[in-house]
C-alpha cells in the first residue's frame, strides 16, 4: 500500500493534516495542500483568531500528530519537519470532524 499512496502523493490526490491541542484540550484536524510544509502551517496554526468580530482571542493551539491523507479520508505518514508521526486514531477523530462539518454547514453542491 505504501507503494500505491506514494503515487498518489506525486499525482497530488493526497493531501497533508496535523492533528493539535488547544489549552483547553479541544483536538482538531487541519488538511492543507500538500505543497505546503507541515512546520509553515503549524506556525499559521499556532494563534489563530477565534472570531472575526470582538471579543476574540487567539487560540494557542500544538501539533499531537501529523502526516497525510488520502482521498478516502486515511491518514498516514508522518511529519519530517515537525517530527511527528500519524496516529492510528487519527483517522476516526477527521471522519468524526468532518461528520460534525456537514451537519452544521452542508456542502453546496457546484455546477
């Protein structure tokens, strides 16, 4: 299999995720392209605005886990610039997030 997400990887099927923290232990999954380095989106990450309106805080969050994903939502791999390997539960915890997504805002369908 490692063979085969190796190719999707270089056809650009593939995508990265990091799995983080925040102080109160909340976990989410961010998937970005996988042109972008895993330690130059975790920095973006790191303090995020909470709100686009007043009052919002930053929200501090640290890298648990990261590595790829695929089209059917695996995750896999590890991190080399963040030093992180993929967790097995990680793959539950994105489908579970992303279950919660399409409840709260349904994805529009593009013609």
């Amino acid at each position: 299999m490692g063979s085969l997400r190796s190719a999707n990887r270089q056809k650009g099927t593939d995508m990265k995720y990091i799995r983080t923290e925040d102080e109160n232990g909340t976990t989410e999954i961010f998937t970005f392209p996988i042109t972008v380095n895993h330690d130059c989106m975790m920095e973006s990450l790191s303090g995020i605005k909470n709100h686009t309106y007043h009052p919002w805080e930053r929200v501090r969050r640290h890298p648990v886990s990261a590595g790829f994903v695929d089209a059917a939502g695996n995750c896999y791999g590890r991190s080399e610039s963040l030093g992180l390997e993929s967790s097995p539960k990680d793959t539950q915890i994105l489908s579970a997030q992303l279950a919660m997504s399409s409840i709260k805002s349904p994805v529009k369908q593009f013609r």
